[in-house]
DNA sequence: GTGAAAGCGCTAACAC
DNA sequence: GTGTTAGCGCTTTCAC
C-alpha cells in the first residue's frame, strides 16, 4: 500500500507534525530535521493524500473554471469546437501545474432556476481555491453571490467592467477593434463594413465602441448600413457579408467582430464572385487555428486568452499573499495576414 | 457554516450512518426513514463533502484524463488549437456530470524520465476512480504498469490494438479511410495522392492502410510518388501538396490523413493556380471546425472524439457493475462536402 | 433495519 | 524547534 504520513514519521523517526511541516514548508524546522524527513520521503516514494490534505486543512489545491453549459454543448454539437475553451484550459493547467493545484472544468447552467442550489451544492462538495469565471458570464450576479457567499475567491476572465466583486483579468476590446479599423483606414480603406457579435456580450458591445471610435477619430460617418449584427457563428457572419456585399456601394473592407464570422464573409464574397483580399478586404478577431488556415489567412486580433487564463490562476493563487493585486490587462496583438490590402 | 451529516442526523432524528445509507442508496433502508432524512437533506441544503468521502471511502469521484503535455503545450503555443482535447472533455464531461462526477485534465510528460514517479504521484494524491488515455500515447506501456499496479481502472482512446490491458474504445481508421478512398474513385478518380501523418501514430498508419487497401481492391496500383508523410501539421500539408501537385501526371485527387494537412493542400493549390475541387478534388480525416468553414468545406471523415470519450467514462463508471464491457467500437462519418467532386 | 465506534491521512492548536 | 492531541466529515465494520 502507499505511504502515510505515519511511515514517513517513522522511517525518519520524528513525529508526523514534523514531516507535516517539511512538507508545507514551515518556519522553524532545523536542517538536519528536515534533512531526515525528506530522505524518508524520498525512500518510501510518499505522496500526501489529497482528500487528507483538503478536509484536514483550509486548502483543496483545486481550481475550478465555470463554462456555459448550453454554449459550450451546442459548440460541441454544431461541430464549431471551443477554441477559447481549449486556450484557457492550457493557461491555467500550466500554472495549476507549476504550484501543485489541479484544474477542473465545469459545466454550469447560467439560465437554470436551481443555478444558485447547484453552485453551491459545487462549492460545498468540491471547495476550491478559487473559481476562474469565463465570458459571457463572468459578471452573473448570482454567481457571484455565491461565490462571495462561500468565501470563494474568483477571477472574471475578460470582464472590462470593474464591478468591485472579485478580481479581473481583461483586455482592452474597444482599443483593439479601434486599432483593426484604424489600420484598415491607415490602408486607405473608407467605406468598411462591419459585423457585430452579440448585445449580450459585454466584449461584443466594446467592439463595436472601438470600431466608431476609430471611423470618428478619422473623420469618417459610421452608416448604419454598414453594421450588421451577427450572433458570432460563420453561418450569420456568411448571411451579413452577403448583405454588405450587395450594398451599394460596396465596401471596400469588412471587419467582423470573431473569426468565424470573418470565416463566414469570406465565404459569401467567394458565393458572389468577388475575390479577397483583390475586391474586398476581411479581417476578424481572436486569432483561432481557422483564421490561421484560411484562404487567404485572416489579418485578425490575437486574443491572449491562454496568457489571460494563466495570469488569473496565478492572481487566484496568489491571492492570500497578495490581495492588492485585483485586476491585470493582458495585451493583444494586431496579426496582419493576406486576407487585408489597400483597396483595388 | 455548511451543514454536515451530524446535521442531517440530528434534524431528521437518526443515526449518520442511516444518512449516509440513504445518500448512496444502500439497500435496508425503510422507506420512513428515507423520507425523513430526504426531507433534512432539502431543508439544511446539505451536501456531502468530497474530500471527507474519497478520504474514508474507495472512491474520489474523479475521473482524469491524461494529454500528453509537449504535444499540447506545441499545439497550444503555435495557436493550432486542440480540437481533439475539447471535444473529448464535452463527451467526458456530459457523462460525468449526469453521474456526480467531475472530471480533471492532467499534461503529463509522456518522453520524461521522470514519467513514472511523476504518474504514481499523481494517482497516489488524487486516487482517480478512472483514467481516460488519449493517443498517442494511448498504449505508452509505463503508463499502463503504473496504472495497473495502482489498480486504477483505465479506458485506451482510439486504441486499435488490443493489448489485453485495461478497456478501449476506438473507431476503425482503417475502414474509414479505405471508404474515403473508394468515395473518390467512385467519383471517377484513378490517380489519387494520399497524405499520410506521422509513423508514430497508430491510427496514422491504419489510415495509409485503408488507403492501400481500397486501391487494390479496385484493381489500382499504389504508387510511391502518389504518397508524402506529412506530421499532421497545415504546413506539412503544404509542402505534400506542392510535391503532388507538381507530379507528372497531377493527380485529380488528394487524400490527406487529417483536415489541417487537406487545409495545407487546398492552400498549396491555390499557390499553385489549381482550383479546388475543379482542378483537384481534396478530402481530409477528422472534421475539424476549420474543415467546415475552409474555401471550399472539406469532404472528411467525422472523427466521433465526442462519443468515444462519453462511452469511455461511461465504462469507466460502470466497470464495476459490468466487467465484461471492455471494448467498444464507436462508428465514424463520411461528410461529404464542395471540396471533392468527378475529375474535371 | 438501525446505530455506535473506529478509522481514512492529513492540518491546526497548543503544549513543551 | 518539536511533539501531542484533537478534529476535518465522511464510510466501514460490527453490534444490536
């Protein structure tokens, strides 16, 4: 069977609390005491239980991510995948790995009546360290009820707005969808077309600030005709392309709010004959594997959602020891691939 | 504070263990006595804590599921994404969750010296009731000793090998790729490039078989020149594409071993002045996202990660109940798309 | 059918 | 500095 405590206390003939204190790197242990101790650890391969260790102490060296259930099944379903998913999950997993935590992934039923009853069943059962909130629902007022009920400390992953609860890693949307129209107006582009994500989506709604901002800044009218709402998958970014491509006149550039979207206007202008980037430029935003594959590649904003999931770990990590630290801007970068061009 | 057991016990009158008897469904149990303690459970919103089961009990309630962390942490870094992981954690996740469990994602150094000891760790601090193993590294035989020796049950994803060793669950790559391989000469197709993925891969090599196989049962020869390894990777794809495609005579077809290589060739082709699907017809393996949003969509094979790893934990869960149950073969898709069509 | 008591393997308080 | 003791909240064994 695997070693306990005990054996170790033994084999090294000190007392558990004195292995104990070895292990969690406490003050006040001699060298030659903690030599012994981790010989004996080292020889009996031990490994301290886990579920000891939680129920035992304040800690359960376990992170928790809420995702949208509903979202993230019907990405599933539809085929579409969950690159931001997938993309966090590396971050954090790095950073859990690092410190000795674990991560868990867990599907939650934002629009359910028993949400709070199933969170807090979840809390309770589990008691994690912290909990990594993903958009678009980082700012859910139950959920953060009973997170701060619990006593959970929690990151909301992308959330611009500071609402004073919990922690927050984001990065600037409006500014990066500024800088995308902005560079496509540096490229001599006037009439630019856009497609929208979601109202619902707080990072949707800054994007669509920072494309105004832009076309404003550069004396250009924004025309309501050439913003069209889209819901984020490439079948509407495809029916929103074909809208602005048949207007009159066309745009010489069309900037959608995701990739899959700009997947999707790409699609349309192949439908209706016209070339990319020769008769219209197209450019996204988030930088998923598809807008690096495409035909053309896709000139697009790259969301640093790994590097964002890693800074939230840590900040959750850290918490205890730095509770100063409550918020973290992560920075983007503008990708210029073929799929943009001065207009013909 | 939560509320405990001794709470319920005391609430509805009884005996922690006869809470506990009801909690898990322990059979002697009156029906009285049932209602009671359900109704002390409801009203204290009670909710067992995790740790203090596995710490006491067999089980944890976790089920792992082990990635290789350098192949990951590559697709991760080089923002290819990794469809496969996401998709397989839907189809975990979703069985999980119906079953109380929760499911945890562990990178582990597959290549490290340290495998070993770094695995026994972990198993000996987590005690996973399961562990669900991804390819490559589905039958790494240090794993499967270290698994077994813990008596830890596992299921080998996508494993067509029967080793003998723990339960699989696979798809028969071979047979899908040799339907492929008759799809495009059913079109009409007689020169048909094939794109194959690494050695390494097991499921690698059962693709090239069903491609060679396919070709001789219609009485055509594999040629030598007709086949390029490729690692999985778009740019490899690239590069197999540009040499089949400046072949003498060009093939009117080209088959690769997964999308982001076809994505490769369709972006080689169009370098090259090639229309697809009218100056060659392209087909992958998987039905990635991108293979459904690339110019023009991808004819492949859909690849059911999802399913395989929700029938996986659910052998998981239920190996207990049913030892017999250990092996499943799970079907795949042919999806036929613009990207493939009769030679011009 | 039901319950009392003894752990599971740790950490936390407190003594020495 | 180091050890002793008492839990953490459950499941398990074994009486009744």
């Amino acid at each position: 069977m695997a070693a306990t405590i005990y054996d170790v206390a033994a084999l090294a003939g000190v007392s558990i609390k004195s292995v104990s204190r070895v292990l969690n790197r406490e003050p006040n242990v001699s060298a030659a005491l903690q030599a012994k101790v981790q010989a004996a650890v080292v020889s009996l391969d031990y490994q301290p239980n886990l579920s000891a260790r939680s129920l035992a102490g304040a800690s359960s060296y376990l992170i928790a991510a809420f995702v949208d259930a509903d979202l993230t099944l019907e990405h599933w379903r539809s085929g579409r995948g969950n690159d931001y998913l997938s993309r966090l999950q590396f971050g954090a997993l790095e950073e859990c790995r690092k410190a000795g935590y674990h991560l868990l992934v867990e599907l939650v039923d934002y629009g359910a009546p028993s949400l709070e009853a199933r969170l807090v069943a979840l809390l309770r059962s589990l008691r994690p360290d912290g909990v990594l909130l993903t958009p678009p629902n980082a700012d859910d007022p139950t959920v953060l009820d009973v997170l701060e009920r619990t006593g959970t400390p929690f990151v909301r992953l992308g959330a611009e707005r500071d609402l004073g609860r919990g922690m927050r890693v984001f990065m600037d949307d409006r500014q990066a969808a500024a800088d995308m129209t902005a560079h496509l107006i540096g490229l001599g582009h006037r009439r630019i077309g856009f497609v929208s994500g979601p109202d619902a989506y707080p990072a949707s709604r800054a994007r669509r600030e920072g494309y105004d901002q832009a076309l404003q800044a550069h004396g250009l009218v924004a025309e309501p005709d050439l913003v069209v709402e889209g819901d984020f998958t490439f079948a509407s970014g495809r029916r929103a392309g074909e809208a602005l491509l048949t207007t009159d006149p066309r745009p010489s550039a069309i900037f959608a709010s995701n990739d899959d979207m700009a997947l999707g206007v790409l699609n349309a202008a192949a439908s209706l004959g016209v070339s990319a980037p020769g008769g219209v430029s197209v450019c996204g935003f988030d930088d998923t594997p598809s807008a690096m594959f495409s035909t053309p590649p896709l000139t697009t904003v790259r969301q640093p959602v790994a590097e964002m999931a890693a800074a939230a770990t840590r900040m959750l990590l850290e918490a205890a020891r730095d509770p100063d630290r409550t918020v973290e801007k992560i920075d983007y970068i503008l990708v210029e691939r073929a799929s943009t061009q001065p207009p013909g």
